[in-house]
C-alpha cells in the first residue's frame, strides 16, 4: 500500500504565530535599545559619536555608523 501526501502547494496565508512572536521580539528589542540610549548622558552619546537626535533611528535600524 503506498503512503499519500497531503499537501498544499498554495502559501499559508493569515494568522501566524511565529509571526506574531517575532513582531512583539522585533519590538521590545527596539524599546530596550531606545531605553538604554536614552539613559546616557550627552557627553556619553557624544563619546560614541551620537546626539539624542539619533536615537529613534539607531532603535529602528535606519541608522548605522
């Protein structure tokens, strides 16, 4: 007797947990950077080459040095 596989070609679309695991990691990794940028001191920023300016953009990745 020969074994039939039942799969689907078509991509699974809709609701995802490993998605939605990865969205909430994606954004408290952010939150966290933000946080403990926000925490230095301006001469600190300054000593690694950034300005309070710089700091949302260094927690969503749209800025790197």
């Amino acid at each position: 007797m020969a074994a039939i596989a039942f799969r689907s070609a078509a991509p699974k679309t809709g609701f995802s947990l490993t998605s939605l695991v990865g969205s909430v990691v994606s954004w408290n990794d952010r939150r966290m950077t933000r946080n403990s940028l926000n925490q230095l001191s301006v001469s600190q920023l300054d000593d690694i080459g950034l300005v309070r300016g710089d700091i949302e953009d260094i927690a969503n990745g749209g800025l790197i040095r």
